[in-house]
C-alpha cells in the first residue's frame, strides 16, 4: 500500500485536530492562570479558612488522574448541575484548566513567597494599602519569576489533552484514530500524529523561553549576569 498520498489526502483532517487540540491547550492555559493567580495569592495572603478551601482543591485536582476527572464531570457532576449538553470540548477545556489551576497555583505560590516580606513593609509603610501593593509591587515581580516554572504548563497540558480522546473531542488523537478506522494504516499516522505533537510542544516551548528572556527581571535567578 503506498502510504504517501494516503497521508496527503488526510492531513487537512488530521491538521484540523491541531486547531482543536490548541484551542483545549490555549482555552486550559487561560483558565488555569484567571484561577491559579488569585488562589496563590489566597493562599499566601489570605485568611486560614480561605488557605484552607484551596488546599482542598489543589489536593483533590492533583491527587486524580486527568482521565478521573474527565469521566467524574463529563457523566456526573455537569450532568448533575444540568450542564449534559456541554460540548465535549468544553468539558475538555474545563477540567483540564481545572486541573492545572491546581498545579499554577503551586508555581505562582512560590514565586510570591520569594519575593522579600521587606517590599511589602516597606510598602506599607509609604502608606499603600495591602490591596495596592500587592497589585502594584508584589505581582508585576512574582509573575515574571514564576514564568519559567509557569511555562512548563504548557507540554503538560498539550500531552494531556489527547485524554479528551475518551469523551470524543475531536482533537488531534481522536482525528488519528478515525484515518486509521477509514484507511487501515496504523503505523505510519500514528508516527505523523506524534511528529505533530512534538511539532507543537517544541514550538509553544521556544515562544515561551523567548518570552522568559524579554521580561526576565535583570540579576535575578538563572538570568543573573
């Protein structure tokens, strides 16, 4: 069987999958950053109760597997909110965004707790309020800490993504799936489909370590000169 132009006829397919795969990775990233910011920040700043709920959360989303979590919200806890008509690739986006608002959380965490307790007395003491200093001082240095350690969400979210294949995302994985059901060739989509994949990380990589070095605050960490 002559495998090339049954990869040419099918690769518009399967390059749809890539849209879908990066629309999962592009929609968790953002989800997992609007929730894992203000939890470190929770976690950090906030109140023993409050430290006390996240850590729940960070626990539970990081103690099961993605696949777990997939399957408990796509047949039990959306369905039981009268969410059953959500998309697949919603819930897809969701949960993994979820999940990795738990592991963010972590990263922002730390990179807010390096930053010298002093900034924040000093700040105080010119008079700005918590909130202000926070906002003003505190974030603007710990997210460009947190950023290199932040970064690594994105291959561990684009391998995840190709779970969702169990809830029947269209992604890229599920596309493969379907060309080899149609055309009987295993191996060598397979092989595309994991030179894609690699494609894609080593490319989100590469903008990401180029954003790292033009924000990286001059003297701190790896950076330092």
């Amino acid at each position: 069987m002559d495998i090339l132009p049954i990869l040419i006829d099918w690769a518009p397919y399967l390059l749809g999958g890539v849209l879908v795969t990066l629309g999962l990775v592009l929609s968790a990233l953002g989800l997992g950053v609007a929730m894992g910011l203000p939890m470190a920040l929770g976690q950090v700043y906030g109140s023993r109760p409050l430290r006390w709920v996240i850590g729940i959360y960070v626990w539970f989303f990081r103690g099961l597997p993605i696949l777990v979590l997939l399957f408990l919200f796509y047949f039990g806890i959306f369905p039981a909110l009268g969410l059953d008509d959500l998309p697949a690739f919603v819930v897809g986006a969701v949960v993994l965004g979820l999940r990795g608002a738990a592991y963010q959380s972590q990263i922002f965490r730390g990179a807010i707790q390096s930053i010298s307790e002093g900034q924040m007395i000093a700040a105080r003491s010119l008079g700005m309020s918590r909130l202000t200093a926070i906002r003003s001082i505190i974030l603007p240095q710990s997210v460009r800490i947190a950023l290199p350690g932040w970064s690594n969400e994105y291959p561990n979210i684009l391998t995840d993504s190709a779970i969702c294949y169990a809830i029947g995302v269209a992604e890229l994985l599920t596309r493969a799936s379907q060309i080899v059901s149609q055309t009987h060739v295993t191996m060598p989509i397979y092989i595309a489909t994991a030179g894609v994949f690699i494609l894609l990380n080593y490319g989100g990589m590469r903008i990401l370590h180029r954003l790292e070095k033009r924000i990286a605050i001059p003297g701190f960490g790896s950076g330092a000169v």
